[in-house]
C-alpha cells in the first residue's frame, strides 16, 4: 500500500486491516504533485500504467517516445496531475 502510495499525491498515515475489510487513512497532497515536472509525471504514470511489460509481466524501461507522448500533450498531463493529486471516493461510503 505505501509504495502505491509513494507513486500518487497522496500520504499513508495509517491503514487497519481487518478479517474482511480494511480501512486507509489517503489525504490527498496536491502541493506535492505540484512540484513534479512534466518528465516526473510522465514516468509516474507509465510505471503504473505501462505501455510495454517484461515477461514478468513488469513494466520495461521508459523510452524517449513513450515520455515525450505524454509530455507533449497538455491536456493528457494536466488530467495526470488531477488523478495524482486526488484520492476518488469510495462508492462504498456515505
């Protein structure tokens, strides 16, 4: 949970893991995201979503193309940053 934590702008103060559930504490930390470069997003993203995989099913190691692809669309990076910096809400919660 924290390294996918680490990869999003959000902390990880603390978790419960119960028998059937489990309960996060995610602020979320826009600030942070907002310190990352274009290049930053980009390769937080393709480690979490990427284009090409390992035998192991592992992300393979960025390239130029794939990084500029993202970096040159500034409409695809700001909707990156949105998704970094927020922690959607549980339809599950009231």
């Amino acid at each position: 949970m924290r390294l996918l934590a680490s990869h999003f702008g959000i902390d990880l103060p603390g978790f419960a893991i119960l028998s059937n559930h489990f309960h996060l504490i995610l602020p979320s930390r826009p600030d942070c995201v907002e310190t990352w470069g274009d290049t930053e997003v980009a390769q937080r993203w393709l480690m979490l979503c990427p284009l090409r995989k390992d035998a192991e099913r592992r992300a393979e190691e960025l390239n130029e193309m794939e990084l500029n692809t993202i970096r040159n669309d500034p409409d695809r990076l700001k909707m990156m940053r949105t998704t970094f910096a927020t922690c959607p809400r549980s339809p599950f919660v009231d």
